[in-house]
C-alpha cells in the first residue's frame, strides 16, 4: 500500500511555481492603476489639477504625492495580501479535517492496540499533509509485516526512510511562497527608505531656490518622503508577522509528523516481525 496523496501534492506544486510569475505583474499594473485613476483623481487637488496640492484632509491626493515609488511600494503591499492568503488556503489543507494533537494521539492508540487498518481509516478521513505521510508510513509498515526476507533493524529502517520521503514531498508545499514574504520584509523598507530619499532631495531643491521657497515643491517633497516611509514600514511589518505566523504553524506540523513517525517504528521494534 503506498500513499497517492504526496504526489498529487507535488504536482499541484507545478502551478504553484509558476504562480509568482503571472500574480505579482498583475498587482503592479492593478496597483499602477490604482495610483492613477483613484488617488490621482482631480477630484482629488486644488482646481482639479493633480500636479497642485491635495485638498485639505484629502488622503487619496496626499498618497498620489508620494510619487512613482508608491506604485511600486502598492504592489508589494497587494503581493503580501495575496500571498497570506493563499498561505492560510494552503496550510488549512494541509492541516486535514480534523485537529492534529487528536489525530495524532488517535494514530498512537491504533498502533498500541495494532489495528493499522483502523489508522489508515484515520488518515484517510483526516487527510492533509500529516495525514499524508502517517499513511505512507502505515503502508510501509504493513508491507514489513508481510515480508520474511528482511531482519526486523533493516524494517525498521526503511519504514523510516518512507516516512522521510514523503515529509521531502509534503514539506515544499507547506513553505512555498513563505521566501516571498521574507524577502518583501526586507525589501519594502528599503523602497519606502529610497522614496524618503526622493521625498527629501525634491524638499531641499525648493527651499534651495532664491527668494521665496516654492511651497508646492516643498509640501510635495516632504508628503513623497512621508508616504513612502509609512508604507514601506508597513508593509514590511505586515510580512514579518506572517512570516513568522506560518513558520510556527509549519514548524508544528513537522513536529507532529516526526511524533507519529517515532510512534510507528517504535510501534514496529516492539510488535513487528
């Protein structure tokens, strides 16, 4: 008996590699338009002209002044988005029906009281990625059971080389996507930090110029600076968290997986023949 289910994971994965590729194009040109037709509205600005100053207490023409980084710092924004919830989507799967702490101790009851059939069924109504690799171990433990030829150490070793082989194809499913989310981490600051840079030399160019200082110029400079700086420290933050979110919630999927793992070959060292 051999478990389906891990490679049908592997090859759902093949639309995710390629996933990145077409959604994250497609948020910089809904973002690009974003930027244009809703925060660049002329309803938006004195005498409806975008290149004056936004209306008083008007936040859409204030972010338009954040200038061409903002599109940039918006797609990042929309990708995190995006990604978050395809990871809740796809770790939810991956967490079966049932709550893992029960099916886990439910396995180590069947195998205590040798009844493999009872735990296939387990995992099979549970499904998911830990219910995943049990079965491919439990189907690796039947088959020791029934072969003669094998002394018990060399079983005992190859119901766990199984168990490894199908956690290697569960495991990229769970973390893929998450060094997309790494990377926006880091990489949004610096884009918010470059459009501060931006913001700042337009502010000091017009205090610069002689006699007056152009006030549009410098109240234009100073909110490029600002908006950038905000939603790039936002943006970073909201991706950090997750990260960090989905991390832990893998990190205890895998330690379930080991756990049920132990309780099969020590299951098979102590019952097995």
């Amino acid at each position: 008996m051999t478990a389906a289910k891990p490679t049908q994971a592997k090859q759902t994965g093949s639309f995710g590699a390629i996933f990145p590729y077409i959604i994250i194009p497609v948020l910089y040109v809904v973002a690009r338009l974003i930027f244009s037709y809703v925060f660049g509205a002329p309803d938006n600005f004195v005498d409806g002209d975008n290149t004056k100053d936004p209306l008083p207490g008007n936040y859409l023409g204030t972010i338009y002044k954040g200038g061409w980084v903002v599109p940039i710092l918006m797609t990042l924004f929309f990708t995190v988005l995006v990604f978050v919830i395809e990871r809740f989507i796809t770790l939810r799967q991956a967490r079966g029906t049932g709550n893992i702490d029960t099916f886990v101790r439910g396995i180590k009851g069947f195998l205590d009281r040798g009844d493999i059939s009872g735990a296939v069924s387990s995992c099979d109504k549970q499904k998911g990625a830990v219910a995943n690799v049990v079965r491919a171990g439990l189907g690796k433990f039947e088959e020791m059971q029934k072969d003669t030829a094998m002394e018990k150490d060399e079983k005992v070793i190859a119901i766990q080389k199984e168990i490894e082989e199908a956690t290697t194809l569960e495991l990229p499913m769970l973390e893929k996507n998450l060094n997309i989310l790494a990377t926006i981490a880091s990489i949004a600051t610096l884009f918010g930090l470059f459009g501060t840079v931006l913001g700042m030399i337009r502010a000091f160019a017009s205090l610069a110029t002689a006699g007056a200082p152009d006030s549009t110029a410098l109240a234009t400079g100073i909110s490029e600076a600002l908006i950038n700086t905000a939603l790039g420290i936002g943006t970073s933050s909201l991706a950090i968290i997750f990260y960090n979110f989905f991390t832990s919630r893998i990190d205890n999927m895998t330690y379930r997986i080991d756990e049920a793992g132990y309780s099969l070959t020590q299951t098979f060292a102590a019952k097995g023949h």
